[in-house]
C-alpha cells in the first residue's frame, strides 16, 4: 500500500461520474481516503464552495493541503506518486 495517501479527503456525490472514476482509481491503487458526500450533509456542499469558489466535484484535499478538482487518472497518479 502507498502511504502518500494519508488523511486524504474526497468531496463527491454518488451520481458523479468524475467521483466514481477518482473513487475507483484510489480503490484499484488500495489509496486510503475519507469520503463526504455533498448530497448527504449540505455543509460538505458549502466546503467544496468555499474552497474552489463554486461547486465543482470530486475536490480531494491531500495531507500537505493542496487540493485537486475533478483530477484526471494520470494528475491523481503523478500526486500520489505513483
């Protein structure tokens, strides 16, 4: 398992196909994440706002802070170091 993933932080919904595909690649590479759903709790949907200034899903928070929006495989994999 890579470590790099610690304390990452996936925004999303389940209707979101860019969601499912972030989800299933950090699942395919055994990538650890805390998942918030925006449908399920409306300040999750209010910090994914405040954060990119609209809503824009998946937003993924890594541990050092940088935060990524609707990343690509590749962008994900380049992050993670893998």
């Amino acid at each position: 398992m890579v470590d790099n993933s610690e304390k990452l932080i996936v925004y999303g919904a389940k209707w979101c196909p860019d969601a499912r595909r972030s989800r299933n690649f950090l699942d395919s590479n055994n990538i650890e994440y805390v998942w918030f759903d925006v449908d399920e709790d409306p300040s999750n949907k209010e910090f994914v706002i405040r954060t990119n200034g609209r809503f824009v899903i998946p937003t993924l928070i890594f541990s050092d802070g940088t935060v990524l929006t609707e990343p690509t495989d590749k962008e994900l994999a380049d992050k993670l170091g893998l």
